[in-house]
C-alpha cells in the first residue's frame, strides 16, 4: 500500500501521516525529514526540494517493490512532484489524501508550533500565502472539521 498525504505547509499532513504509519506499524517517509537528512544545514530551495522529492521516491519505490506498505507526506503542490507517484504506486493500493486548510487555521497552527529552525522562510505570510494559493486536485480531508482531534481524523 502507497498512501501519501498532500497538502500546503501547517495543514496537518506530517501529523497526521506519523500518526497512521504508527497505527498500521509501516514506514512514514517526510519529504522536509529527507531533505535535512540528504542536505543537511541548506536552505530550502526549489532545487533542494526536487532532491528530496527523488531520494523519498526511489526509498518508497524500494519499499513497495519488496512488497511492503509506505506512507509519504510532502506538499505535492507540483505536478513533476505528483508524476512520479504513479510508477512507485504500480502494482500497489494507493491513495491520494490532500489536507485542505483555510488560510488562517494554517497560520494559527503554525503559530501553535512555532517556528521551524530548519525552515527559518516558513513564515507567518509565507504559510498564509502556501495555503490561499495551493491548486488542489481533488477532493480531500477537511482537517478544520475534526477541531485539532487527530485521532478521530485518523479514524
């Protein structure tokens, strides 16, 4: 199984993912986590990301082919990004989840964890911004409905 969670910047989907792959006991692979550990102390940049991007992928692609479960979270907000998912899914049951968040439930939760050390340009606007302008691609999980109670969400 391949499930990969989507979404703009503090919409919930690295909670929500690590608190699935603990559920099911599978593997929970973090494109932000990938990056820091393939490009320590960078700044995050397109090109950074597109790394990261491919390093999760050929891990997730390595675990699928042996037969075992993945989940993966990253923004997704590209279509390069999104392509690849269909190969490492060949074969697999896959799902698609997209967090959808409103502009200033991304904002109040990013103010509730504070800032990133390891993403000093994720800020208050640029969170703001991540969420009004992120291209959805289909229907999703409205986060803001379950009022911060992940478990019930993950349910």
């Amino acid at each position: 199984m391949l499930i990969v969670f989507a979404g703009p910047p503090c919409s919930g989907k690295s909670t929500l993912a690590g608190r699935l792959a603990r559920q099911l006991g599978i593997p929970h692979l973090s494109m932000d986590d990938t990056r820091q550990r393939i490009l320590p102390g960078v700044s995050h940049t397109r090109e950074h990301r597109k790394a990261a991007y491919r390093a999760m992928h050929f891990a997730a692609k390595l675990l699928v082919d042996a037969g075992a479960s993945v989940i993966l979270d990253a923004p997704y907000g590209h279509e390069e990004d999104r392509a690849e998912l269909a190969q490492i899914a060949a074969g697999a049951d896959f799902r698609y989840i997209e967090c959808r968040v409103s502009p200033e439930t991304a904002v109040r939760w990013f103010r509730a964890r504070g800032p990133d050390a390891e993403r000093p340009d994720l800020n208050e606007e640029n969170v703001r911004q991540s969420a009004a302008e992120y291209r959805y691609q289909g229907p999703g999980v409205d986060v803001e409905r379950f009022q911060g109670d992940v478990e019930e969400l993950v349910r």
